[in-house]
C-alpha cells in the first residue's frame, strides 16, 4: 500500500481526524483509489484530493466510502459533523467540536449496516439535538470498550485531568523522567491521560511526552523524551505499529494509545 502524504498543516484538528480515520479504513480494506473510483461515485482522482486534505470530503463520500469497505459509518458521520460544524460559525455544536471529535476518534471500527441519514431540511436546533444524543451513546460505548478492556486508557483529549501540571512549553535542552505507573492495568507515564489525542510530525505537548515514555517503555525509544515529535518520534511509532500489526502511518491514534498503554 503506498504511503500516504503529510496532511496539510493548516487543517483543523478536527478535520484532520476525520482523515486519518477514513485513511485507515481504506487502508484496512485493501482498495486502492482507483478501486474506490470504481466502486463509488466519487473518481479516484476526487478521493486523492479528499483524503489528502485537498478539499473537504462530502457527507456522501463518507457514506460511500463505508458502504463499500462494509463499515458502519456512524461514528465516521460524527466526526464528518463535527469536522464541518468546526469550519462554520462559532454556536451551540461548535462549543462541543473538539470533544466530540476526541469520543468519536476512539471508537473502534465495527461492521453494520448503515443507518438512515438525518433529514437535510433539519433545522439548526434539530441538528444540535441529534448530535447530542449521538455523542450520548458514542460516549457510553466508549465507556463499555474501556470495560470490556477493547481500549485501554481514559477518552479525555488535550490537557484535561493534568491542569496541574499548567501548559506545556517546548525548550531545545529540556527533557523529562518517564513514570512507569498502571492503574486498572492500564499504562501510564505520569504526564496525560489522553486515549485519543491525535499526533504527528510537528505536535508538541504533554501528550507527545506521554507517547515517548510509553514507547520507551515498550522499548521502542524515539531518543530525547521532550515533547516535540519529530522525526525520530515517528520512526519510532512505525516500529511500534509495525511489531503490534497496527497501520504503520507514524500516527498516534486511538489505536495506537490503546496499545501503548497495554
């Protein structure tokens, strides 16, 4: 399977999450884009410029693309919902974009049959509703994985559950001692508690430190433990993927936390 191209650095979180969760469905189905140009209405030239982040995926090529690689395309069209209400106006379903995307992001990919789509004369208010009770039950089955141990760590996103430690600042000299700590069997370094969080080349934060010291504990070491992923971060994530038969893009996702903090 050819490798993918670095997403553009301007897109959104949001955005971004969407892709690489529909890059690694195609991936996990074997098609290629042209496979996809065939099986769809969509050309696989349009599907190089969506999952590239050239140019926004529709609603339909979401539920095209999960139709033909036979996945349920529920969690997909939230993180497309959320994705788009994010590239809108600041209001009532924007204010919970970001974690809604997080939720989403950590549900693992089942195959269904793909549920009816929200009417497209729904007004605002009613969108707002029905995103809402979608993130209620996202929620709760992210609450049932991590019981049933299909996820190991906590869905939080960002910094929450480590104000204390106050914002992250990246210094060139400055790195950090890993904990080796477990808490109901899952892993933990001491510096987030992240499950979700998204990061690649160019991320910085606790959540990279966090990500270093796992992988350094599972003896993949990516070199100094400072925050900043680079490219020996990187290459050090493809091992990992690469020795737990993960997707090995270099992407630290919900699969790949799952794993770290085994």
């Amino acid at each position: 399977m050819p490798r993918w191209k670095e997403l553009p650095a301007q897109l959104g979180e949001q955005e971004r999450q969407l892709l690489v969760q529909l890059r690694r469905m195609k991936d996990h189905s074997g098609l290629s884009l042209a496979s996809l140009g065939a099986k769809t209405s969509y050309s696989g030239s349009s599907w190089e410029r969506y999952l590239n982040g050239k140019k926004p995926v529709p609603r339909a090529a979401v539920e095209e693309l999960a139709q033909v690689c036979g996945t349920d395309p529920t969690r997909l069209l939230v993180l497309h919902e959320v994705a788009r209400a994010a590239d809108g106006p600041a209001g009532p379903v924007g204010s919970e974009a970001g974690a809604a995307a997080s939720e989403a992001a950590a549900q693992p990919v089942t195959r269904a049959s793909a549920p009816p789509g929200p009417p497209a004369e729904a007004p605002p208010a009613a969108r707002t509703v029905r995103l809402r009770s979608a993130l209620t039950a996202l929620v709760l089955a992210v609450a049932a994985a991590f019981a049933g141990g299909l996820l190991a760590g906590q869905a939080v996103s960002g910094d929450e559950g480590d104000e204390g430690r106050g914002a992250f600042a990246y210094a060139r000299e400055r790195t950090y001692t890993c904990e080796n700590g477990r808490a109901d069997g899952v892993r933990y370094a001491g510096y987030a508690t992240t499950a979700t969080a998204i990061l690649d080349r160019g991320s910085s934060g606790w959540e990279v430190v966090e990500a270093q010291c796992l992988l350094k504990a599972h003896g993949f070491g990516a070199g100094r433990i400072d925050g900043a992923y680079g490219d020996g971060t990187k290459a050090a994530v493809k091992r990992f993927q690469r020795a737990r038969d993960l997707v090995a893009d270099g992407i630290v996702g919900p699969d790949t936390w799952g794993a770290l903090r085994t």
